[in-house]
C-alpha cells in the first residue's frame, strides 16, 4: 500500500466516529432533494464551479456561533470524535457525487481545508486515488443499500444508525419519509451536531434544511456499554418492527467482546421483526494502520454473520460494480488492484505492501430464519 493511500485509509475509510483520523492528527428541517442514490456522479472538471462550491461552503461557516462550536471541536475532542468531521468534510468536498448540504457546516473549516488541500496536491499530480474517494464510495454503497433496503421492508421500517458521528442522511435521503430514524452516538457528539445545526440554520447564508425522515431521534449512549439497547428502546426503537441497522465505519473502533456483542444484539432483535444489517469490516491488515484506534477485524465477515443468525450475507469491496458509482476512473488505482488478488493475500506482491482491504457488507435476518 503506497505512503500516500496509506494517509488516506487513515483520514478517510471510517464514520460516526466516521473517518479513520490520519497518525499526524492523531499527534500533534422539506427541500427537495435528490434520491437516495445522491443523483450525478460524473466528473465536471468545472474548476471555477468546484472553487464557487467551496466559497459556498465556506460562506455557512463563517456565523459566530457556528465558529465557536468547532472551536471548542478543536480544543476538546480527541481524534475519534473529530474522525466525525473529517468524514463530513469528505462528504461535502466530493459534492458532485454525494449531495449532503449540511455536510460542510457539520465539517468545519479546519477539516475542511486539510482535506481539499490534499486533493488538490492529488489531482495535480494526477494520482490514481484522489483523498476523500473512500468515504466518498462508503456513503453512495450505504446510500444506495438504505434505500433499498427500506423498500424491501416496506412500509414504515425503523432505521438506526449506530455511530451516527456527523452523519446527515435524515435531512437529505428522500427514501427516509415513512421512517423513523435514530442517531445513537456519544452525547457530547449529538450535542454538538444539534447545536451546529441549530447555529447554521439561524445564519444568513444557509440553505433551509428539514429533516426528510418521518421523524428523528437522537439517543446519547456508548455502544461500548451493554445498556446501549435499553436506552435505544427508552428512546422508542420497537423491537417488534422491522428494522434497518446501519454500522458505517464503526465497528471496528470497538475491541472484539463489544463488537460481537453489537453484531449479537442485531441478530437477537430479527426473532421479532426482519432485520437488515449494513456495514463495513476492516481485515486484520487494515487496523494495523493504526492500532490504537483500530481492534475488530474479520477476514470472512460472510462466515462470521450467518454464524451469530443472519443470512443471505453480500460482500462488496470498494471497486466491484455495486461500490464503484464512476469515482475510480484509473484503470491501476489501488482498489482494483485489490479486487484482483485473492482474498487470501496478505502481501501484494507487486510492491510487498500488505493487502489492506474494507468490506461493504449487507446481511438480512427474520423470524422465519429463526425458525429453521
């Protein structure tokens, strides 16, 4: 894995408690929206566009009250939590893929310049991976794998995303209007992303947001803690329907007994109601990249989910078809490179840098399974 590709699965493969912060950090409410699949994903090459884009963004920070909230994210979050605006700034620099209006404003400037600093290097230098293009795939693949899984449920199925860190999808994805969504994060985090909210709405220089869900819930817990279930119940999550669970670069912040316990916990829920697991799984490579923050792995998350009682479990890695939506142009980018050696390698032999590999993975689950 190249130095460069390394410093990018490091700010950029994780969320809610989201992007993976690099090692020199670690140091030193209706609008019309587009569907769920976030629309346009072509490349416009309009410089002028990206840099009016960018002001705009820009511009929504600047009121005093949203100013002084990522001052305090600065002074007083450690790495994981700012991890939550590092993938917001990704989110809103690749806008001409991923549509997330609040994206910049949950971001802040101090992100959001790193960010476009790097791409801006990469671009130039023609690089294969451009910074950012990792959560930019993660957020279509769940995108699009939400909306489809709200349908298959149909009617008016809870959707709960654990380790919601920054994310926005409850004011912007079309496909939550029948849905009640829940955000389960650390407090300090949801306060926060509240009060930003609540800041940028008020400023001048916002776009009116409202949120596209049927409604939405905020619940202060640490999934670490064996109560997080209980107080997401107290909250109103009903066991009894059914449920999309969403897992976007969360799990493997957690050590291994408190991420099996979540993974157990969503299984244990499909006795009463069909269940849809998403998420995404480092392999044993990838938490190497920083191992303080990084625990759980698993090489065959396929095998690991139907042995806690889900089924009909897909794998996609970044590249396939299904986690691809136009933004890896290069023929010899680092993720097709990927996909073409086996699973099984843990070198690539090309360069003898260890196969670092992030798994989309969607798994379903019902009493009728249970049944069996």
């Amino acid at each position: 894995m190249s130095s460069k590709v390394e410093e990018e699965a490091e700010a950029c493969a994780a969320n809610g408690t989201d992007a993976m912060p690099s090692k020199q950090e670690e140091e030193e409410e209706k609008e019309k929206v587009e569907p769920c699949t976030n629309g346009n994903t072509e490349e416009t090459g309009d410089d002028e566009g990206e840099e009016a884009a960018f002001a705009a963004v820009m511009a929504q920070l600047a009121a005093e009250g949203v100013r002084a909230l990522h001052a305090r994210v600065e002074a007083e979050w450690g790495p994981v939590l700012q991890s939550a605006c590092q993938t917001a700034a990704a989110r809103a620099l690749w806008g001409r893929a991923v549509r997330d209006p609040a994206a910049g404003v949950l971001a802040g400037e101090r992100f959001l310049r790193a960010l476009r600093d790097k791409m801006r290097r990469d671009e130039r230098a023609g690089a294969r991976e451009v910074h950012g293009v990792m959560i930019a795939v993660r957020t279509l693949w769940f995108d699009a794998r939400i909306e489809a899984a709200v349908h298959a449920l149909g009617g008016d199925p809870q959707v709960v995303l654990l380790g919601a860190g920054m994310d926005a999808r409850a004011y912007r994805l079309s496909c939550l209007k029948e849905c009640t969504v829940f955000e389960l994060d650390f407090p300090e985090l949801l306060e926060m992303k509240s009060d930003l909210l609540h800041e940028a709405m008020s400023s001048a220089n916002h776009q009116k947001l409202t949120v596209m869900a049927k409604s939405l819930i905020r619940v202060p817990a640490n999934i670490q803690d064996a109560d997080w279930i209980t107080k997401l119940q107290s909250c109103g999550y009903v066991p009894e329907r059914n449920t999309v669970w969403v897992l976007e670069g969360i799990i493997y912040y957690l050590h291994n007994a408190p991420a099996m316990q979540v993974l157990e916990t969503i299984a244990a829920s499909s006795t009463s109601a069909s269940t849809v697991l998403l998420a995404d799984f480092m392999n044993k490579n990838a938490t190497s990249l920083s191992p303080t923050i990084y625990h759980f792995y698993h090489e065959s998350p396929e095998l690991l989910l139907p042995s806690i009682g889900f089924s009909q479990v897909t794998l996609s890695q970044i590249g396939d078809p299904q986690a691809h939506f136009g933004l890896l142009s290069h023929p010899e980018n680092l993720f097709e490179k990927l996909r073409r050696l086996p699973r099984s390698t843990e070198t690539n032999p090309e360069d003898g840098t260890p196969c670092c590999r992030l798994y989309f993975v969607e798994a379903s689950a019902s009493p009728d399974d249970q049944a069996r």
